[in-house]
C-alpha cells in the first residue's frame, strides 16, 4: 500500500525525510501504549459484535463454515460479510486458547490501527498550508484520541474498515488521473473491495473514486478500477438479491410466532430485516430520517471535538455544534480550491447520504475514514481565522474593528482551550471507567460461566445480554433477551410492548437459564436501558436463583418454570414471561 502511495511523499531534503518519520514513530509508540493502559480485554463482550466476530471466526477456524455457534441451531451467519471473522480465524489457528487468544486477536486490530495512522500522516502531510510539524500534531491528535483507542481496543471492524477505506481513497487519488498507474488503479480497487467485505460502507466510498474518475476523464484507469471491484460488488449484490434462508431453531411455535422472537431472530440473521423493524411506519422513516440528519451531519463532524464536555442540548450547545461544523466544512473547502477535489471529498456525501439511512447512525464510529479529513479542516480554517486577525490588528483599521478582532481571538484562545480539556478528559474518562467496571464484572461473569460449565449440560441453552460471550466461555448455546428496535426510540408505547415481550425468546427457543448482570442493556438508549433492567429487576424477584457471584452482580436463574406451567409457584414467573395469560403464550 505505502508504495502506491510514494506520490504522497513531498520533495524534501534527507533529514526532513527522516526526523517527521521518527516523529511518527514515537505517536505509534504511544498509540499502543495508550491502547494497553485501557486493558483492552476487559472490553471483549461488551460491543457483543466483537463476540459474535470471534466465535463465528472459531467455527471458520474449526472448518465447520461461517456460523453462528453461539445461536441455537448455529444457523449461517448472514448479516455481517465474512473478512473480518476469516482474518480472526487464524488467531484461533495460532493460538487456540480462549481467552487468552483475545490478546492476539487485539494485536490485529491494532495492526491495522498502525496502518489506519501512517495513512492519516500521509493524507496530511500532502496537503497544502499544513507543515510536517502540522501533520504530526493532527496525526497524534487522530491517533490518541479517545474514540480511536476505544475501537482500537475492540474486536470490532470499524478501525479494519477505517484502514483500508482510507487507503483506496489516498490510493485512488494518484492513480485515477489521465497519466495515473494502471497498476495503482487496480490495487486502490482491491482496497476498496476488501472494505466491501468488511462493511457495506465500502460502496460509497467505492462511488466516490469512480464519480472522482469520471470527473478527471480518467477512463482507462477508470475501466480497470471498475473491473477489479466489480467481482466484490457483484457478491454484495447476489448476497442481497439472494439471501441465505435461515432456519429459526425454535422449539417452541406459539414463542416463534411472537412480536419479541420475530425482531430478536431478525437482528442475527438481517440488516435488511433489522432496517424494516426499524421503519415500520411511514411516519416513523421521515422521524428518522429528520434524527439522523441532524446527528450525521450536523453533530457527527463535531462530535470529534466537543463530545461529551461541550455537547449540551441547549441554545448554546447548538451553535457551538454549528459553528464547529461550519468552521470544519469551510477548512476542507478551502483545501479544495487550494489542490482540487480528491477521492475522499466525492465519497464524503455518498458516505454520509448512507448513515442518514441507517437505522444505528453511531457517528463516532461510521466517520472514523474522514476523521484526518475533519481534522485537517478544522486546523485550516482556525489558520485562516488566526491570519485574518492578525492582519486586521497589524493594519490601520478602526479602533472597533481591532476590538472584535480581539474578541474573536478570546473567543477561538477560549473554545480551543475547552476542545484541549475536552480532549484530555472528557470520553478519555468515560473509557477508563468502563474498563475499570468492567473489569470487576469480567470476575463474577467467569464464575457464572464456569458455574454453567460445570453444571450444566452441553445442550442447555441460556439468556444471557452477552450471549456469545457464553458460548466462548461455557460452550453453551445463548441468545439475548430481546433486540430492541430503532424504532421503539421514536415510539414509546413499542418499547412498552417489546418489554412486556421479552419472554418470547427463552420461550422459543426453550432456555433453561437467565444470566442476569448488573451492567445488561447498557449500551442501548436511555429509556431502553431503564426499562429493560427493571424487567430483570422483576425476574430476579420472581425466579428462582441458582447462582450468585461473590459481590452479587451476576446471577444465574433458572426458567423451569417454562416447562412447568400448571405449577402454582410459577403462576408468578409465566404472568412476567407470558403476560398474555399465565401458562400458553398467546400475544395481545
């Protein structure tokens, strides 16, 4: 990749060559020694992606195909595309040993976070009015920070995706012009293609390089862009226009026909039935649609830099948020007319249009190929803005005109302050706790995973938030309780009624046992979260607890109760599990 990219070397003499390079080498340095502070294994299972990736890459690893063996039945893994596990399956390869695999399993994300930073250097040292001391400050700026760690931390895609995104992009910038490398063409197209198979978010990037070639009249190197993705694209497409039927494994077909079931089974095995449970309605698609613009596009840029200190839903958080997106879109607007419109700039809006459709528009995470984009249009445009000062203060110009240069000035030295105090604290904070929480929950989750390897059959299938956590763990078959849909967010009385059924699941699929922890639905929103661990606060009241871990944060329940209806001590446990009626399910 970085010989591809030598166009992106400025001419310089040997020694300022060699001292930005060692430069570089010292922010990496710190990069991982930032990612091994956080102990990144103490965030395994949270995500439950990273979980699924992991056990899915066991079943590669074990030639058993690409599966989900932590989901009852281990139906086809259908919903994420298979890079990502097949390259975690040679960790498993490599070192069999779970958990102590993880480990290795990290240093890949982190290997292809090293590569995600030398890009970020190279995308910024080629730009015009940013220096090589610039490009190193805005590179440590993209490497430390706390957004970039976490995921960095994680089994998860995004930083892969980051990587090889970003790549095409830069790759594709020298190689898609008229007297561009045919060669370059294609492995840019290769680039992008690998990033297909980690997200769908790789499309758009792929129709901003051709949209670019098009522009650039670019047509050879074009034809063969086009020709070395389109195998990757026409496998996208027959996956879509061709789905893989899954087979739910339910037991159970009064559970299996139920509102809970129907978009828990969903959310494993379809992003196009997750999108469809998302939009019901015509009136909730426009709600999101309106929600979604207003976090991708307004706050989503932004987020980088103020999240969470200065995000406030106020007047004043508003216009803070505006402004800063304002400032960043007119600092990469000046970079345009400065050195022409690249790759990243047209698949930017194609990139974007995508979020605004997605039903989980987590822009932290979606954005992190444009993050050096950002960043260095945030820095351009303060330059710019710093000049203008400086230059109405040094001129002759009215004693009021030097005033509001002063306060401009105060204002920018201000917020540049908050953004730097922001930066240091702020999310940084946030993950420290959570990895700290978490790693006094990860004590009584083995204990309960041990309890259920110890006790229980190899057939049992169990409950659990982190249900592929306890396949890896106890080898035993899980599903979460419920998946809540986006749609609940916008309509609350859904949210009451998924609630209500977060009996369906253990009920199809015949669970024998509920894991429950104090940490269960944190990731979901605020509401959902309440409402969901107030459920569980209801089960632990009424099922019988077989296992309690020593500080009393994880339990282990036993749902019997399900296969012994006419019981009178379990009236209590069926009317919560089956509120329809205390014994058959029946739905409202």
């Amino acid at each position: 990749m970085f010989t591809a990219l030598s166009a992106y070397r400025p001419h310089a003499r040997p020694y300022r060559c060699f001292l930005p390079w060692l430069g570089f080498t010292c922010i990496a340095i710190v990069y991982v020694i930032s990612i091994v502070r956080l102990k990144p294994t103490n965030f395994f299972g949270m995500a439950e992606d990273d979980s699924i990736y992991f056990s899915s890459a066991k079943a590669l690893s074990e030639g058993k195909g690409y599966i989900l063996p932590s989901v009852p039945g281990a139906p086809p893994a259908t919903k994420y595309p298979i890079l990502y596990p097949w390259l975690l399956s040679w960790v498993w390869r490599w070192n069999p040993s779970f958990p102590a695999n993880v480990v290795d399993a990290i240093a890949v994300t982190v290997a292809f976070g090293l590569g995600y930073l030398t890009l970020t250097f190279l995308f910024l040292r080629k730009l015009k009015g940013i220096g090589e001391s610039e490009a190193l400050f805005l590179t440590a700026f993209c490497a430390l920070h706390p957004i970039v760690l976490l995921y960095s931390s994680s089994l998860l895609s995004d930083i892969p995706f980051a990587a090889l995104a970003l790549g095409a992009m830069l790759v594709a910038d020298g190689a898609i012009r008229r007297e561009g490398n045919i060669v370059s063409a294609a492995y840019s197209a290769v680039l992008v293609g690998l990033s297909i198979l980690l997200r769908v978010f790789g499309v758009p990037v792929a129709a901003g390089i051709f949209v670019a070639g098009v522009v650039r009249r670019a047509w050879r190197q074009l034809l063969i862009f086009c020709g070395c993705v389109a195998p990757f694209l026409a496998a996208l497409a027959w996956r879509i226009v061709f789905p893989t039927v899954v087979t739910p494994p339910a037991i159970s077909k009064a559970g299996a026909s139920s509102l809970g079931w129907n978009i828990t089974w969903a959310y494993y095995t379809s992003y196009l039935s997750v999108w469809k449970n998302a939009v019901p309605t015509r009136h909730i698609f426009w709600t999101m649609l309106g929600n979604n613009a207003l976090s991708v596009l307004l706050r989503g840029p932004a987020n980088y830099f103020l999240f969470p200190g200065l995000v406030r839903d106020t007047t004043g958080g508003r216009v803070l948020v505006v402004l800063v997106t304002a400032a960043i879109v007119a600092g990469v607007l000046k970079e345009v007319r400065r050195c022409g419109w690249r790759p990243i700039h047209y698949a930017l809006p194609f990139y974007l249009v995508t979020i605004v459709f997605w039903p989980y528009p987590v822009s932290d995470r979606f954005l992190l190929p444009f993050l050096p984009l950002f960043a260095a249009g945030l820095w351009l445009e303060g330059k710019h803005l710093l000049k203008m000062i400086g230059a109405t203060l040094s001129s002759h110009r009215a004693v009021t005109d030097k005033l509001i240069a002063v306060t401009i000035s105060l204002v920018i030295a201000a917020l540049s302050c908050a953004m730097a105090w922001n930066y240091m604290g702020g999310a940084r904070k946030l993950i420290e706790e959570e990895s700290r929480n978490r790693s006094s929950l990860i004590t009584a989750k083995r204990a309960a995973y041990a309890w259920l390897l110890r006790s229980t059959s190899p057939d049992v299938r169990v409950i659990a938030y982190e249900d592929a956590s306890v396949y890896l763990y106890a080898g035993r078959s899980s599903m979460r309780p419920v998946a809540f849909t986006p749609a609940a967010l916008h309509e609350p009385e859904l949210l009451e009624r998924i609630v209500a059924h977060m009996g369906d699941v253990p009920e199809a699929i015949g669970a024998q046992f509920w894991i429950i922890s104090d940490d269960d639905f944190g990731l979901e929103w605020p509401q959902a979260t309440l409402e969901g661990r107030d459920y569980e606060a209801r089960l632990r009241n009424t099922l019988p607890e077989v296992f309690r871990s020593e500080d009393g944060r994880v339990s282990i329940y036993s749902l019997e109760c399900l296969r012994r209806r006419e019981e009178p001590s379990c009236r209590a446990a069926n009317l919560l599990l089956l509120p329809a009626q205390g014994y058959p399910h029946a739905d409202p």
